[in-house]
C-alpha cells in the first residue's frame, strides 16, 4: 500500500501474487444498448432490481411498513422513484422473503377503465373477474378462492400512478366501483391481503376523499373515522434522495457494468446539479443514460480502429452532453423530429402548443403553466395538439396536474426546456409579436366566455385588424375559445360600422361626423388601456410585485383623469356609447387593486451603484456604503442621495463592516490597517475616527484583496481575518482604544459571532468526521456535531459560514462544493443528521425575530422560514433574476433588503399591512349590515330597533328605520332595494328602503343562523339553526324551497349566484386549520360537493363557522379567528392580511361591503367597529405613498410613469 496509492474513485483491495502467476481475472462483460445500467426517463422494474441503488434504507422501512399495514400509499412528488422504490425494491424483497411466502399479482395502472385493468390482472393470475351488478363476483370473493388455495401465503396487489383514478377515469360510477371493491377486500382480507398504491403528493387529498365518499358500503360498515385512519396509518412518504444516496445510484449500477465515472469530481458535480431539485431523478438518469451511450458510441469507433479505452463514463462526454439539464433539451429535439416524420402537420403544433409554456417578461425565459382548457382547439387540430401533450408528458417533458381550484393544466417539466431548447427560443424569438398579441388576447377571450356578454369584445381594439388576418390564415394559432372570439368581434365590428352610420346621420345636425366618431374611438382606447393595465397587474404580481402595483396604478390614473366631456353623455342620451366608464371596470380594477396592495412587499429598487460595498439599516432607513481604488468610503441613501460625510485615508481596496445599529464602521485596506469610524456625528461636521490599528508587519494580504472585518452583534467586539488559513485578530471594542484579545492562526472552516457574541470556530475534521465548533478566545468546546457526512474530503470549500439566530436556539450553514445548499438545526442536537436541508442558498441570514432568511440559488426568491413551527416556510420574496447574494433585515425585522445577480438592490416590507378603522361606532348592537355602496351603514340596537348611520357625514348620527321592534337580524339587499330583517319570533320580514313589507311575513320554528341575499337580489337563503335547512326564497315567484341537509352549515352565494357550502378542516389531514369553500351540488349531498379553494390563516388560528363570509362580488373571504384576529383572503385563496380587532371583549359577528372596502365586526358586549379595508380612492392613495419615493427619486423610472401619482392626496400614515 506505501508502493502505490490507489486513486480516489477506486476501490479494491492489494493482492500480492507469487512472481510468474498468471492473471486470471474474468474478462468483463461485453457492452451494448441492452445492458444500459441506467433507466433514462422510464422507472425500474422488477428486472432491473440488481441495478437499483440508493434507496436501501427504505427499502427495509417499506417491507416492515407493508407488513404491518394492510393498505400502504406511497407518496412522493412527480419524479421521486415511487413506482422504482416498489417494482424494484419492495417486491423483488418479498420474493425472496424466508419467513413469509408471498404472491404478488401483475402491477395495475388504472387508465380510463380501472375495473377492465383490475380484471385484466385477476384473469393473468387465473382468478375470477370483478362484475360490478354481480356482488357473488366481487374482489373479495375473488381473494376467498386465492385464499383457500394459498393458505400459507400472502397477496400483493400493486396500484401503479392510482392518481389516474382521477386524472383518466371519467366515468364516476366506475370510480366509485374501484375504490368499492379494493376498500372492501382489505376489510374481509386483513390478514392475508397488503394493497400498495403509489400516490404523487398533489393529488392525495383529491383521491383519499374520492375513495371516502364513493364507497359507502365499505362506509357504514367501518365508519369515516376508521377509513380516515386506515388511510392515514398507511402513508408512506419518499423522501429526497441525500447526497449519499445519490452517489450510490450514479456509481453502482456502472460498477455492475464493470464501469466507473472519469475523474471522480464528475459524481459531485452531477449530485450537485440535482440535489434538493423536486422530480430529477429521471432527469439524473436520463442524462446516465445518454453518457453510456455516448461511451457505446466511442468503443465502437475504438474498436474500429483497433484500440482499447476505459470503461468510463467520462467529463469530456459530460461537457458534450451539456449537463443533465441539457440532455432533457436534446430529448425535446428527439421527440419534436419522431412526431415530425409522422406527420409534417406536426412541426406547426407542437409550435402552438410550446410557445404558449413560455412565460414573457422579466429577464430570463421561464415555464409558463397553461390550463387545458387554454389548449382546446378546433378539429382537427385538436387531436394533434391531445397527441402533442400525451408524447410530450410520456417523455416526462410535460407535467399534467391540477391547481388549487381543481383546474387542469399543463407546463415544461423543467424551466431547463424553456431556456435551453434552442428550438424553441427560435420559435420565440421569430413569433415575438404574435405572442405579445396572443398574451393579450387569451385573458380577453377567457373573459368573454365567462360573461357571454357583447361589450368584452374587441370590436373596437385596434389590434382586431391584425387578428383578422391570423384568423384567415391556414396555419392560425389561435385555440378554439380564442379563433370564436375573434370570429364575433369581426362580426360585431361590422354590425357596429353600419349601425353608427345611422346613429351619425341622425346627430349630424348638432354634432360633426368626425367628432362623433373620434369621441368614440376615444373611449374605446382609454377603457382598452384601463384593462391591459388591470391585466398586466394580475400577471406581474406573483413575480414582480413593484411592476404590479404600477401597472395598478397606471389604470387608475386612466380613470381618475377620465375626460369630462365623455361624461356630458348619460346612458339615456342619443348616444348612450358616450358615458363615464362602466362600473364593472372600476370594480375589476378594485379587485386587482385589493390583492396587489395587500400581498406586493416589494417597496423600492435601485441598480446596484458602482463601487458597491455594504448596504445596512440605520433608525430604520437603508444606508448603502460604496468604496473606489482612491480608498475613500462614501455613504448615500437608497436613492442615491449621498451623504456629506467621506472617510478617506485608505490605501488601495477596502472592505468594511457596519455595526448592528449602524452606529460605527470599521475599514480595512490593502496594508491591513483597520480603521474605525463613528457614525453618529453630525453629517455637516468631519467625521470622527475612533482609532486606526496598522498591522503592516504581520500582513499576510497579497494581491488586491484586503480582508474579511465582522462586528459582534452587540458592536463591541470586532473580528479582521484573510482567509480559512490565515491569522485571525480579535480586538475589544469597550474601551477608549481597541484591545487585541487574541490573535491566532489555524484552519478552520468557518468563523462567526454566535448570539453571546462569542467569535465561534467551525472546524471539520476529517479523521473522525466531526463538526466541532469552539469558542477563539477561550478555546473551550462549545457544540460537536457527529456524522458530518461528506468529510470524507473535509474541504475547506465544501462549508460557508455559520449563522446563528439572535435567540441562541438555531444554527444555519451553508454546505456543498459551492456552498449552495442552506441547512438548518436546532442547537441542542449533536449529529450532522440533525440538520435539515432547506433549499439552494446563495446567503443566509436570520432577523431580528430569529426568522431564517435564505437568498436561493439561481432562482431569484428569497424565502423566509419560522423556525418555531416546524422549519416551515412562512413566505416569499419574488423579483430578482439569478441568485441572491445578501439579504439583510431592518433591526425591528419588519423590513429586508437585498441584492441580486441582476444587478439591482431592493427593498421589501414583511409584515402584513394594517386595516385602520373608519370611524368610531357608538351604541350596543345586536346585528350590522354596510349597504351595497358602502354608504350606510344598518344596525339593530339592543332594544330591537333598526337604525341607519350615514357613513358620509361623520357626525355618528343615527336615524331610526321605520317604527318596527324586537329584531334580532337586519341585512341589505345587493341591489339596495330592500332590507331583510329577523325578529325575536324568528319571523323573516323584507322591507323596502321606507319600511313597508313586500313579501308577506314568514315564521320559522327554530332560531335562524344564517341570513343571506343572492348576489343578483332575486332569492333570499334562510338557514335554521342547528338542523342545516336551507330554506330559499325566489323573490320573483314568491315561493320558498325547502333543502334539508343533515348537518349544521354555513353557506355563501358565489358572484354567479352559485350556492356554495363553507366549511372547517381541522382534522390530521391538513397542517393548520382551514376553511374551505366547496359547490352545493345537486342531490344536495353536502360531502359530495367538489371543493373549490382552501382557505388558511396566518399561525395557528381557530376559525368559528358562523363568523366567516364572502363578500358579495365574490372576491373576498373575511372570518373571525381566535375570537380577536381578523383574516381576509382573496378567492383563491391568498391570504391578504390578518390584524387585531383590538376590542375589549371577543368577537362573534362579521360583515363585509358588496365590494369588500368596509368590515363591520361585533363583539359579545355588543361594541361594533367599522373597518377600511380599502376602496378605490383609499387604495389608490396608500399605494401611492409606498411608491412616491420610488416613482420621484429613481433614475431609471419612466417620465410617463413620473406623474402617476401627481393628482392622488398624500395619507398621514405612520410608517413603524
């Protein structure tokens, strides 16, 4: 072994023959396309079980896991090895199982017919087949025949990808069947019977409750709790493959092949390409796959010309490949050309189809998620485009799922595809315009659809001309809901022309021709300009916040400036056309507005300034630090503004450090001397140096570095090294002068100042694959963590620096090759194990409130996590290009900033915005009611009264409402035409706004719970408590319709009128209690109704029932949680803010305006308050005061947007 070192990659062991043996070693085995040791994008089967690798662990925890459990599903996201981890781990361990005997049927895979599927399997195994009106022929019985012929052994059934339950099978009967059929097996088969399903992750809520609610037999002979157990005593979850199993899975199958990878550093560099990336292990494997091809490939050429080469997956093929990420692009080539040959036909489609993945705007390409419905075209194009989709998914290049609200959609199984297949950026590039166009035009056409309503089309747009055209074309890319939008445009615009002639003829004695018509064209432009605003705003939002809120307020400003001669003409005039823009326009442009204000955080953004060296906060304000070759340090405000102070002195290249609170600076430059400032003076008075350290004789810089210089957290310490391997100076900051408290020089991995403001060293050591980390100055051991996997190299480069949270419990590192993945543990561990690995970091850091804070990789996001519950992810930043290089936070944590690869610094807020009250509301109430047009304001006082406030006159006068007494309820009618009322005999009155009663009075027998108009004013829904009766009123016919339900529920009217049922999750299937919004179907089954949208709170909240509403548009859902906070969402689900109620007592009643810009609450004393959550005018002027700065001071701000705000009243808003 001292004669010569085996190589890093190798492995083996010395054999020392006798002189003069002959070797006789067996030759390897000879190579070809069927001995491929790796799947590519397909998974594993049983065959394939001797190449396997990387899961053994658990392997061993499924097998004790199926044994235990008669029903196991294994979860895991699109990609993670579930059907691999059964086909070739689990069921090849069962065969050769010594203490059980084990049949395992053929695998299913449910497709559209999942009962043909089972009965295909149980005909292959010999037994009798599943007949769904016969129960003598079920799965039960079926297994009994097994069983009295097997009764020493145990049944496997294996259900493959069992989401196709829902994403193929349409048939609900047939459904239902399935699920009846194997949930009754497991019932009469306990012992002898295991079922594995392999279940994607998206879609266990939807079949978990398929299989609850469709087998009802199975139901009332178990019960929902014991089938919700059952369920979830068999989750089996597939974790991420670790580092370790990685390496295992790229280099043993080449090892079974006789083969190895060249040089070894490839393996890191293929791992590091993956790990922590959600699906990419088919990825990993296709591009192995792809590199022992090309070793195929060279052999033959080898052998051709009489040499022999290693048999090795090599860098050089690697580089060639282009990375895995490459090879998924060369795999779209591949499928484009085989589709191609076909059909030419094809070229043209797969065209249509991938340009609408690609998302436009911002900096670099990415995917784009498009509905199904979006992909609907007319026949015969249709079949091709289905063909398109299904080749494309099959090569795992498609990723078919479904959204929050049960939409399906598809999108590039990797931004990979978008961004690197050349192809497709030269379809882009050569269809540039059209897809600008096409993204205007499909949210118009989506529009139209769904209000099946003239005025949405674009008869009037000029780009109409330039559609028709496309429309005539052969080759249009238009889909089916789009080609019919533009057919009745085209057909409105020439019913219009004619039209207007006549009405121009018939106003030509008191108005021009030309007038007329530019009057016209006029408006058509300015309310076409207020919707591509309101629509960029709902695009940009979830990527570019500050672009959103501008593009808000862009449309605003068109309607704020609206010309006040196209309001001279009134809808009942001549030319009803002419008139100030449409009320449904401004309630668009709320709606936006509301979800725009309430979730953008991004503030402000500059271009990061030359010389560019530290930005910090100071009383609140982010200060950027900047310093050239001349060695002067400069400071100025975000804005560029400098400040009067400069700190010179300097010799060549500086590097500096500010202190938490921004009080002092400490400079270091080329010849090592420190320096220290303080930042307190007076910015017309010099600045004061505190005191200059020279260290020129121990100087170990070289080149145009200077050092590292870090402040203790308390700023009384202060730290100035080079490197991991240079001397390290620690002075005390207390005194007049800075004392050196030590000074030494060792290896270490990482140093850092922990919450004591002790300088801990990180050390990892290599022999016994330690993390040790030590106090500097005393030298005593402070933590030990066991198991450091991936020391076995212990680089120096392989660990950034530590972090730890200002409370002392969290410890955070960055780990890797490049230091690109952010792990997290608390404290009192000891082993490596413990930490978890959280995302690909570019920095990390903690604020204020010990939130970990981590700049991604690449990405662009900056995602926040509360480590107090569970490392979960608490939000995140979205703007930045690239990767985030330093994120720091305000001292209270209520702000961020942060620099990016583009280039650009940005500012961000993070708490939820505030609701303020709108004015105080005196009295006791019983029930309060804002009138559609937030005007007023309807309340029944203690004694019975109803009065009404007139929320414009801010005097709090009340004026009584009719002499009617002894109501308990009291709502107005969407329309503001009548007033619903409830007395204390449970008898339901309308009222018109006079208090005369237009419906004959109706007594009920039970106390009413819920009150509650349609949105249209047409029916009035009545709910008696406790029974769950739904008692509807057609306000029309005058008749009521009965709907009894089992259970107590809360219902609400979607904005088409549709009643939906509210409801509360808070069992162990969600992480935090949820309301959820779900259809009321007909049959009125109230478990059967399809859920619509989930609903979660910020923390831990307790939701009651009867304190959640949705406004009457639709768009807003407010609740009442934990009896003081309350929440409000938007409908799909995003959380907009929670604030305090800030009442004595708790709260028990909510109420919302029409269009959600007033809530009302009521506390159990009877104390109401009335809050602005924000109309038009409000929004406008709050959104204006967080971006003036922005749109005044920043250079790179257009002279058009400049003025955005020139005309909107500035708000006294405190900012904290």
């Amino acid at each position: 072994p001292g004669i010569w070192c085996l190589n890093k990659h190798d492995k083996g062991e010395y054999i020392f023959l006798s002189p003069g043996h002959e070797l006789n070693l067996p030759p390897a085995p000879p190579l070809d396309e069927s001995q491929n040791p790796y799947q590519g994008l397909n998974s594993f089967d049983e065959k394939h079980s001797s190449l396997f690798f990387g899961r053994t662990l658990l392997i061993e925890k499924l097998d004790y896991f199926v044994k235990a459990n008669p029903l196991t599903v294994v979860l895991g996201a699109s990609g993670s090895g579930k059907s691999s981890l059964v086909k070739a781990g689990l069921i090849p361990k069962l065969r050769q199982d010594n203490t059980e005997k084990w049949c395992i049927l053929p695998t299913i895979r449910p497709g559209e017919t999942p009962l043909e599927a089972l009965n295909n399997v149980l005909t292959d195994a010999k037994l009798p087949g599943v007949e769904p009106q016969n129960p003598q022929h079920n799965l039960a019985m079926s297994i009994d025949v097994w069983a009295k012929n097997n009764p020493n052994s145990k049944l496997l059934l294996f259900i493959d990808q069992s989401e196709e339950i829902i994403t193929l099978c349409q048939n609900l009967d047939e459904r239902k069947e399935f699920f009846q059929q194997i949930l009754t097996a497991i019932n009469a088969h306990r012992d002898k019977l295991r079922v594995v399903l392999t279940l994607r992750s998206d879609f266990e809520p939807q079949v978990r409750d398929a299989g609850l609610k469709l087998a009802p037999e199975v139901l009332n002979q178990l019960g929902t709790k014991v089938l919700i157990n059952l369920w979830q005593s068999g989750r089996f979850i597939v974790p991420a493959m670790t580092r370790g199993e990685l390496r295992e899975a790229i280099e043993k199958p080449a090892q079974a092949r006789v083969m190895y990878v060249q040089p070894h550093e490839l393996v890191e560099q293929l791992i590091d390409e993956v790990a922590d990336m959600p699906g990419a292990l088919p990825l990993l494997s296709f591009a192995l796959s792809e590199l022992y091809l090309k070793y195929l490939r060279r052999q033959r050429q080898a052998q051709y010309s009489g040499i022999t080469i290693d048999r090795a997956l090599t860098q050089a093929d690697y580089m060639e490949l282009g990375g895995v990420m490459r090879s998924l692009t060369q795999r779209a080539d591949k499928e484009y050309h085989l589709l191609v040959q076909e059909n030419p036909a094809y070229d043209q489609v797969i065209r249509d189809v991938m340009l609408r993945m690609v998302a436009l705007g911002g900096g670099e390409l990415a995917r784009r998620r498009v509905p199904l419905s979006e992909l609907e075209y007319p026949p015969p194009k249709n079949g091709l485009v289905k063909e398109v989709i299904e080749r494309f998914s099959n090569a795992r290049l498609l990723v078919i799922g479904e959204d929050a609200e049960g939409n399906p959609y598809v999108e590039p199984a990797h931004d990979a595809l978008v961004r690197g297949w050349q192809r497709l950026l030269e379809w882009k590039l050569e269809n540039e315009e059209n897809l600008l166009l096409q993204r205007r035009l499909t949210p118009a056409a989506q529009e139209w659809e769904s209000q099946q309503q003239a005025r949405f089309l674009w008869n009037a747009n000029p780009r109409l001309d330039l559609l028709k055209k496309v429309y005539l074309s052969d080759d249009n890319w238009l889909n089916q809901v789009e080609a019919e939008f533009v057919r009745r445009s085209i057909g409105r615009k020439s019913f219009n022309t004619r039209r207007n002639w006549g009405v121009a003829i018939a106003v030509m004695l008191g108005l021009g021709t030309g007038l007329v018509f530019s009057l016209i064209g006029q408006r058509e432009v300015l309310i076409g300009q207020v919707r591509t605003n309101i629509k960029s705003a709902e695009s940009t939002l979830p990527n570019q916040e500050l672009d959103a809120l501008l593009n808000s307020l862009r449309a605003g400003k068109v309607l704020k400036d609206w010309p006040g001669y196209l309001s001279l003409f009134k809808p009942e005039s001549e030319l009803p056309f002419l008139m100030e823009p449409e009320s449904e326009l401004q309630h668009q442009l709320l709606r936006t507005l509301q979800k725009v204000f309430y979730l953008a955080k991004e503030r402000n953004r500059i271009e990061v300034p030359q010389n560019f060296k530290k930005m910090f906060f100071k009383d609140g304000e982010l200060l950027i630090a900047t310093a050239g070759d001349d060695g002067i340090v400069r400071l100025q405000e975000l804005m560029g503004q400098p400040l009067a102070q400069v700190f010179s002195g300097h010799k060549g290249e500086v590097n500096l450090d500010i202190n938490k609170d921004g009080r002092l600076l400490a400079t270091i430059d080329k010849q090592c001397t420190v320096r220290l400032w303080n930042l307190e003076e007076k910015q017309e008075e010099p600045p004061k140096l505190i005191a200059s350290i020279s260290q020129s004789k121990d100087c170990e810089v070289s080149g145009e570095v200077s050092g590292e210089i870090i402040f203790s957290p308390d700023g009384k310490k202060l730290v100035a090294y080079k490197d991991r391997t240079s001397t390290i100076y620690l002075w005390d900051l207390t005194g007049n002068e800075p004392k050196l408290l030590k000074k030494d020089q060792d290896n270490f991995s990482s140093i850092s100042f922990n919450s004591k403001n002790q300088l801990v060293v990180a050390v990892a050591n290599e022999s016994d694959y330690t993390l040790r980390l030590s106090d500097f100055v005393s030298g005593s051991q402070l933590a030990e963590f066991k198991d450091f996997y991936g020391c076995y190299s212990c680089e120096s480069q392989l660990f950034g620096n530590l972090v730890f949270s200002p409370d002392g419990t969290y410890l955070a590192a960055a780990y890797g090759t490049d230091n690109s993945i952010a792990y997290v543990v608390s404290l009192d561990h000891e082993s490596w194990e413990s930490f978890k690995p959280l995302s690909r970091a570019a920095s990390i850091s903690f604020d204020a409130n010990s939130r970990l804070i981590i700049g991604q990789q690449n990405n662009g996001i900056i995602s926040v996590h509360d480590l107090s519950g569970s490392h979960s992810l608490q939000f995140e930043l979205k703007g930045h290009q690239g990767s985030i290089g330093e994120v720091i936070s305000s001292s209270n944590g209520r702000k961020i900033a942060s620099i990016g690869d583009d280039k650009t610094i940005r500012l961000w807020e993070t708490e939820n915005k505030q609701v303020e009250e709108l004015i105080p509301i005196e009295g006791k109430f019983k029930s309060l009611s804002i009138s559609p047009d937030s005007k007023q304001l309807a309340a029944v006082k203690e004694d019975g009264s109803v009065h009404l406030l007139d929320l414009n006159a801010n005097n709090n006068k009340w004026e009584q409402f009719a002499d009617i007494q002894g109501i308990s309820q009291i709502i107005f009618s969407p329309d503001r035409k009548q007033l619903a009322a409830v007395d204390k005999d449970n008898t339901i009155s309308l009222l018109d706004l006079n208090g005369k009663e237009l419906y004959p009075p109706r007594k009920f027998k039970k106390p009413i719970s819920q009150l509650i108009f349609s949105p249209d004013s047409k029916r009035l829904a009545v709910i008696e408590n406790d029974d769950g009766i739904i008692h509807l009123l057609d306000l029309n016919k005058k008749n009521w319709k009965t709907l009894p339900f089992k259970l107590p529920l809360r219902i609400a009217f979607s904005s088409d009128g549709r009643l939906l049922v509210v409801d509360l999750l808070d069992d162990e299937h969600v992480d935090k209690p949820t309301i959820v919004l779900k259809e009321l179907k007909p049959g009125n089954e109230l478990d059967s109704g399809k859920e619509l949208v989930r609903f979660k709170g910020a923390e831990n909240p307790r939701f009651n029932k009867n304190s959640i509403v949705l406004n009457t548009q639709g768009n807003l859902l407010a609740a009442i949680a934990d009896s003081d906070y309350i929440h409000v969402w938007d409908i799909s689900g995003k959380l907009l803010t929670a604030f305090k109620g800030q009442q004595k007592n708790k709260l028990t009643s909510i109420s919302q305006s029409a269009d959600g810009s007033l809530i009302a609450t009521l506390d159990q004393n009877g104390t109401a308050k009335l809050w602005q959550f924000g109309g038009l005018d409000e929004l406008l002027s709050k959104s204006c005061d967080r971006v003036r700065d922005y749109l005044e001071n920043n250079p790179n701000v257009d002279k058009s947007d400049r003025n955005l705000c020139e005309n909107v009243p500035k708000l006294a808003i405190t900012e904290d």
